[in-house]
C-alpha cells in the first residue's frame, strides 16, 4: 500500500507572518490525520521556522528547490546538506523552474541525485507543455525527463509529480482520466529502470483544488498531488489532505 502524500508548494509567497499563520492553522487542521503524509515546501528563508512549528506533528517539509553541489563557491544557492537539517524532501524540477529558469533535464537529474545523496527524498515533477499536449507528444517528453534521471541507475527512495505545464496555476486542471493515463504510463516507465513501481509514489499537480481533487485521488496510479495555488488556503489545503485520508 502506497501512503498518499499532500504537498504544498508555496512559491514564493508569504511573509515571515503570513508563513507562520499558514503552517499554523495547518497543523492545527491536520495534525491529526496520520495516514496521509502532509508535507509543506514553503520559500527557503521560512524554512527553519516552519520546520520549528510542524515538530513532533507527522507534518513533513520540503524545499522547493537545490543546488547539486554539496559545499563551494556558488553565491546564492542552497545546499542540499543544509536543507537536510530541516527537510523530508525536495522538489525538483518543477516547470517554473525548468521553463522560467531555464534547468534542463540533466540539471535537474543532478539536482535529484544531490537530494538522495543527503539522504532527502526528491519530489521529480515532470510534465510537457501545452503545445506538447496539443502534439500529442506528452509521453515522450515526460519519458525523457524520467530517463534523464533515472537511467544511469536510481536505488533510492523518489516521489514523481506528474504536472501538466499547461494546467498550474491556470485553473484548467487535467481530466482524472488523461492524468490517470499519464500516472500509469510513469509507473510502466519505473519498471522499466529496474524500480519498484507499486512502491514509487506518483502526484498529479495542476490546478488541483477542493472541487476536483476527489476524481484524482480516486485514480488507480495517483497517490495525492502537489498543490499551488490551494495549498495558501489553510481551509482548502486540510481538506484536500482529509480527501486522500
Ligand atoms: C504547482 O505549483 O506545482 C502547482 C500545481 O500549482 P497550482 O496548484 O497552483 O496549479
């Protein structure tokens, strides 16, 4: 049995107090649900708190984001051994940083093995765009991003986050039906690198909100999502965390 598993990825939202209130009200929430693993990403710099106040709750962090290296002369960025300290998981390769950024599939796998090496599990989120959905390409494309971290070898824990580009953030979630097609395509794709794929945890994201997420979780291969935009509502986050209950 796979756990589900709810995370929120804040983005760069929130100050110093909107962070707390939000994993407070959160907690408050949830807490006592114990058979969905929740996780908060907030931005790197609420970190430590927010890691302070989920203590001792079942409540996990994550960061959003990592450098591959562990230690060195790189201004600027976060080293997966510091992130270790509070963090569960990251997140890696999320579309706004693959097409904003500008990461590409090998930065993004030496992000992962960066994030396994600290003994954290990365959240791969992986996913074409809209003009690749309209060609009818979708499976080669998240193929690819799968093959590029996954076929030098991975003998680690891993969480996949199937997210369509064209539906974060813009209010047209994907069907339960094309998202259950595409989780089940990636969890043919794990087999195939030697993973276990009943045991690899597989997230839809986009748009996913109160109205829709009970159609998702329902779905066979989807075992909870990575949420945007709801997961900065307290109320709307803890009742997609007690939907995957
Ligand atoms: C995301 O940022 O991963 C995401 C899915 O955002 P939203 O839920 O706002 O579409």
């Amino acid at each position: 049995m796979r756990k589900p598993l709810v995370a929120g990825n804040w983005k760069m939202h929130t100050d110093s107090s909107q962070a707390q209130d939000l994993a407070s009200s959160i907690v408050s929430r949830v807490s006592s649900v114990t058979d969905v693993e929740v996780v908060l990403c907030p931005p790197f710099v609420w970190l430590e708190r927010v890691a302070k106040l989920v203590e001792e709750t079942g409540i996990l962090v994550g960061a959003q984001d990592t450098f591959w290296e562990d230690w060195g002369a790189y201004t600027g960025e976060i080293s997966p051994l510091q992130l270790s300290e509070m963090c569960s998981y990251v997140i890696v390769g999320h579309s706004e940083r693959r097409h904003i950024i500008g990461e590409t599939d090998e930065i993004v796998a030496r992000k992962a093995r960066a994030v396994a090496r600290a003994g954290m599990v990365p959240i791969l989120a992986v996913g074409e765009l809209e003009q690749e959905y309209k060609e009818g390409i979708s499976k080669e494309i998240v193929s690819n991003q799968l093959s590029a971290v996954l076929a030098d070898g991975w003998d680690h824990e891993i969480v996949i986050a199937y997210e369509p580009v064209w539906a974060i953030g813009t209010g047209l979630a994907a069907s339960a039906q094309y998202a259950q097609d595409m989780a089940a395509f990636i969890r043919e794709q794990l087999s195939s690198y030697g993973l276990n794929q009943e045991r690899v945890r597989i997230l839809y994201g986009g748009s996913v909100n109160r109205g829709n997420f009970k159609e998702f979780i329902e779905q066979k291969d989807i075992d909870g999502a990575l949420v945007g935009g709801a997961s900065l509502k307290a109320e709307e986050f803890a009742e997609l965390v007690m939907m995957a209950s």
